[in-house]
C-alpha cells in the first residue's frame, strides 16, 4: 500500500474531558500536519458527558472536517462508546484506539502506522512505565500480573486500549457481537498478526480520572469472565476437595465409634465450623454462577450496545 493511499481513522471515547479537550485538538491537529502522507480524520465519541464535551467537538468539527462527533444518547461506558466509533470509521485502511485524558501521548502513533505497514494487523502499545501510583497503581499491576495467568486467552501484560487495527482486524472486531466488552481481550481472540510498540504512558494532561475504581473493577470482572472458565473450574476443585475432606472425616469418626474409643455425643463447635464453612462455600459459588448468569441474561436480551443521539461530520 502507498503512503498516499492510506487513511487513518482515530476513535476516541470522550466523557467529561472539557478541561483535556483543546490540548488534544492541538496536539491531534500537530499530527495530522507532521503526517502529510496519510489520510486523517478522528472520530470523537461523547459518551454522555454532563460538561462542554460535546458542545466543544462539535465546534472543532465545524471548523476541520477532518473531526467527528458521535454523540451517545446516555452514558453507556467507556467500551460501548469505543465500538460506537469502531462502527463509523468509514472507509479508513486502519484505525487507532486511544483515551481522550492524554496519557496515551498521540505523537507515537506515527510508529503504529509504521509497524501497521510493515505488515502486522494488530498494532499494540505496551508500556514501559507509567505515572498512576497509589491503590489504583498497585490494582493495575496486581490485574496485568494475574490476568494472564487465569484467562483461556492471555493478553501481553501492559497493554490496554491504545494501539491500531488494520481493515481486517477491524472488521473482524466489529463482527463480535458481545455486549460485556473487554477490549484488549477480543484483539487478542481475533488472532492476525500482531506488532508490539513501547511507549512510556504519562500522567492526565488536566482534570481528574473519569474511571473510577468500581468501573475499574467491574471491568476487571468483565475481563475475567468473559475469557475464562477457571472460576467454574476452581468450583468443582473445591467442592470435589470438600466432599472428600468430608467422606474421610466421616470415615474416621464411624471408626471411633466402632472401636469404642469415642463414645459420648461431641463435636459442637466443629458441627457449626463445617456448617459455616460450607454455607459460605455455597454462596460464593452461587455468586460465581450468578456473574455467569447475569451476562447470558444480558445477552439474550439483545438489546443494543449503544444508542447514537446525533453524528456531525463526515462519514
């Protein structure tokens, strides 16, 4: 493919980011002039901001139609919004994924497209460092080491939404009709060839994390559940493990009995132990097919991932 021949789409998911906005016009407008080879156009999709989100891409819109708004009729979360713009891409030979906050710095995708042209569909962007610290630092290292570890389909640890899909990748994406969405797991089970791109992750240009720490773990969850069959799994371990702890302690105590060495009615406290402990083995079982339940449930629903209020741009 010819430079000139290539068009790139960049999707970003936008929530609340009034204050990050015109730096990342600035800095997207900056790549798009230092990138004359390509064909550029950023799809910019408000997921239900209650600030000037969604008033400020559309005035950027207005004035360079390489910008576009898709605006979401609510708040549908972060992933929903991501496909939302995956779907209206157009045309382009290849798409780049990323945040709106600026801590996925947009001066390396010029490498994406690169690594994107030397042959691989799947472009991802794997951090060297980053600037989080604190609990939300220490639950984004404790998921990226475990993850891998307890999923049928391990992703490259470091690794989130920044990164480019080429056409057929992106295709194959959007084919995945799925509604609990975690994205750097689905790029991993499309499969095509894949490129890794190191880049040191930076702190939020301005204002605050939109994600907070439960969307942060129900996403986790999302991850989890939708890649692996090991909580079931670690269900039927424990309960072969208490049925057989179980069995052999019967066993034990009928011989005792038999043999005369204990003879009087005892055992209350370890009667309640069991109880108790089996009680809550119970429940955390039910609660672990319950996460299972709850998305087929959603599921057959069939109701959509998003509902797009208005676009503005071109298509």
């Amino acid at each position: 493919m010819s430079a000139s021949a290539s068009k790139i789409a960049i999707v970003i998911p936008v929530f609340n980011e009034e204050a990050v906005l015109p730096e990342l016009f600035a800095r997207l407008t900056a790549l798009f002039a230092a990138q004359p080879g390509c064909t550029w156009s950023a799809v910019l999709v408000d997921d239900g901001s209650r600030d000037r989100s969604a008033e400020l891409i559309r005035a950027q819109a207005a004035q360079d139609p390489r910008f576009r708004l898709v605006e979401l009729s609510r708040n549908f979360g972060f992933q929903s919004a991501l496909s939302a713009g995956l779907a209206r891409t157009g045309d382009a030979d290849a798409v780049v994924t990323m945040d709106a906050d600026l801590q996925d710095p947009p001066e390396v995708i010029p490498e994406f497209v690169a690594a994107w042209r030397n042959g691989a569909d799947i472009v991802r962007a794997s951090r060297r460092s980053r600037s989080e610290t604190g609990l939300r630092r220490a639950g984004f290292d404790l998921f990226h080491s475990l993850y891998g570890k307890l999923t049928d389909y391990p992703i490259e640890p470091n690794t989130g939404t920044f990164g480019l899909l080429g056409r057929a990748a992106l295709e194959a994406f959007n084919g995945l009709p799925e509604r609990h969405r975690f994205f750097p797991g689905l790029r991993a089970w499309i499969g095509f060839k894949t490129a890794d791109v190191p880049y040191d992750r930076k702190q939020r240009a301005a204002g605050q994390p939109q994600q907070s720490f439960r969307r942060l773990v129900r996403y986790a969850m999302d991850g989890l559940f939708s890649f692996s069959y090991l909580p079931l799994r670690l269900l039927s371990y424990c309960g072969l493990f208490v049925a057989g702890a179980g069995f052999a302690a019967g066993v034990f105590f009928a011989v005792r009995r038999i043999l005369g060495i204990e003879t009087a009615a005892t055992g209350f406290t370890t009667l309640v132990t069991l109880i108790l402990f089996l009680g809550g083995v119970q429940l955390i079982g039910i609660g672990v097919l319950g996460e299972y339940l709850g998305r087929i449930y959603d599921e057959v629903k069939h109701r959509p991932q998003y509902i797009v209020k208005q676009t503005l741009g071109r298509d």
